[in-house]
C-alpha cells in the first residue's frame, strides 16, 4: 500500500513545481506560460512563441534547454523566455 501512495504523490508534486516555477517567472517580468511568449535565441533575437512549461511542441528539448528555428535569423538556437516589454529593472 505505500507504494501506491507514493507513486501517486509523484504526478502531483511534478504539476506543482511547474506552477510554481512558471509563478515564479511571471512575477519577475518573464512572459512565460502562453502563446505570444516572448523569447530570445542565442545570437540577441527576439521573437514570440507558444511556451508551455514542461511541454514542447515546436521545440526539441535536451533537459532544461530548448532548441527552436530562430524566426527572425533563421537558424536553430537555444531559446530561453525574454523579459516583456517595458518591464526594465533598475
């Protein structure tokens, strides 16, 4: 019996750092969580994306990393959620 309970502890944990984690993003300025998310490659371009956490479906994940066509180069590159517009820190 404890192995059910733990196993069926795992898929909950798993949803609750994802929320978690993407709260946490969003309160630092990342749009993170949507479809007009802004995100940048490794060369400085941005452009937006449908960005789910935890799902990929126009990227290929290797871990924690994303690689997605650059829309503005048009090359393949690592990208990693940008800051909104106009949410400068200083």
């Amino acid at each position: 019996m404890q192995m059910n309970s733990a196993a069926a502890i795992v898929p909950i944990v798993i949803v609750l750092l994802i929320i978690v984690v993407t709260l946490a993003a969003r309160h630092r300025g990342y749009g993170v969580g949507g479809r007009n998310t802004i995100v940048r490659c490794l060369e400085g371009h941005l452009f937006t994306t449908l960005w789910i956490p935890g799902i990929s479906l126009k990227a290929i994940r290797f871990g924690p990393l994303r690689v997605q066509r650059c829309q503005v180069g048009d090359h393949l590159s690592i990208v990693t959620p940008g800051e909104k517009v106009g949410s400068q820190r200083c």
